[in-house]
C-alpha cells in the first residue's frame, strides 16, 4: 500500500486545473478538527473539460478502483461519462487513497460546496492552495451520511465548530 | 485481533506508556485508554476520534493554532507513525 499523501495526491490534480473543493476527514482536518483519516474525499466540478482535466490526473496519479477484496487496486478505465454514473468512487493511488465524491450527502454537490468553501494553504515550498469545504457542510454532510463513523466523528466536529464562532 | 488489542499489543511491543504513545500521536493518555478499552466508536484509522469532553477542547484548540498545512502535515505524520505500529502489532 502506497504511504498516505494528500498533499502530493492534492498537487497532481491541481497541475491538471482540476476544479474541485477537498471534503471528508481531510477538509475536516485543514478547518482545525484534529481528526485522523488516510484518504482524501474530493468533489469535483462536474463541466465536460474538468472531468476530462480530472480523467488526466487519475492518469498521472495511477489511479485504480479500491474495493475491501482488492485494497491493492483493479485497473479501471475511467473516463468523464463513467465518473458522473456513480456518486463514489473509492480508488488508491501511487501517492494514497483517493474518494471522488460527486455529491456527499446531504449536499448538492460542487456548485453546492464551493459557495461556502475557502481557498486554503494546505503546503509550503512549493505552496499549494485549493478550494476546502467549509466545516459547516463537513458536519451537515456527516449529518446526512449517518454512518457510525459518522456520527462518531460529530461531536468532535461541532465543538471544533463552536471553537471557531466564538 | 481487533482494533483496540491491535493498538494495546503495538505499544507494548514499542515499549511506551500510553502517555508516550497519545504524545507522539497528538492526543491525550485517556484518549489513548478509550482505544485500548474499545469504548472508543469504532476506532478505525477511517476516521479517528474521540468522544466529547474536556480533552477534546483541549485539542481542538491546540489544533486551531496551527495554520492549515500545519494541521495536515500533523495528521499524516500522525496516520505515518500509526501504521508504523500497526505492522509491529501485526509482525
């Protein structure tokens, strides 16, 4: 299994000016919740020319389908019309494991999404900025999902919420 | 072996205290005590947390004084040393 790295994953998707706004564990994370996650949760704008921007970046990244059986990866043909047939895809790449989100629950996807998401820092030298969901759609996305790690994960977010309206 | 022997069993072969252990994770002893336990929500490394208390404000302020790259170079160095344990647990 390749070691987890969000910012290199993060780097070759922007280099291929892919519109997207980071969601999950990681936008979590970067809005100042301390949680752990090894996978980075994207939602990608869903135009023609950014799924095919997106499709390039799968490429370079040597993206293939993750599934519990196969955590190594299964090759996997992806083109734009296949990403917009399915609302996740779980993937691992040479750099980590990578989830295109196209709509997280209880959101309306990326026009949703990137009203309330800021343009962070997220690494230095060579700095690398890109569009992060704000905690509030973080914490109403987990709302929605409902999974155990979810709702687990809630009360460590809203306090994380609370901490920064103050 | 489940989650929270997992971690128990990769500690003890590390030779540390689960205070060495949440400080070199980032976190607090009793957070650490809750893996071990298993009453922590099933501990994953999914989504690692902790249940609400006073620890969790502490952290979470802790958390809110680093700039964002900080706070993720923070959780993968976190996710790094965790696996590290993890494949000595497992041997």
């Amino acid at each position: 299994m390749a070691e987890f790295d969000p910012v290199a994953i993060l780097r070759c998707i922007v280099d291929r000016e892919v519109e997207f706004v980071v969601v999950g564990g990681v936008a979590a994370r970067l809005r100042g919740a301390p949680l752990l996650t090894q996978d980075v949760d994207i939602t990608p704008s869903l135009t023609r020319p950014n799924l095919e921007r997106l499709v390039a970046a799968l490429a370079d990244l040597q993206a293939q389908l993750r599934t519990s059986d196969e955590p190594a990866g299964i090759p996997f043909p992806f083109d734009p019309l296949l990403i917009e047939s399915a609302n996740v895809w779980t993937l691992t790449t040479r750099s980590g494991d990578l989830d295109l989100v196209i709509s997280p629950d209880g959101t309306g996807g990326f026009k949703d999404l990137i009203r309330a998401a800021d343009r962070l820092v997220i690494a230095l030298d060579p700095e690398l900025v890109v569009n992060v969901a704000s905690l509030a759609d973080v914490i109403r996305s987990k709302e929605a999902a409902g999974r155990d790690k979810d709702r687990a994960a809630l009360p460590l977010l809203r306090r994380t919420l609370e901490e920064l309206d103050l | 072996m489940v989650g929270n022997e997992l971690i128990r069993e990769a500690r003890l072969r590390a030779r540390m205290t689960q205070a060495e252990l949440a400080d070199r994770l980032g976190t607090h002893q009793s957070v650490v005590a809750r893996w071990e336990s298993g009453r922590s929500a099933g501990f994953d490394l999914g989504v690692a947390i902790t249940e609400h208390n006073d620890h969790d404000l502490a952290l979470v302020r802790r958390e809110l004084r680093l700039a964002p790259h900080e706070r993720l170079a923070g959780m993968v160095e976190a996710v790094r040393k965790f696996a590290e344990m993890t494949e000595i647990a497992v041997g």
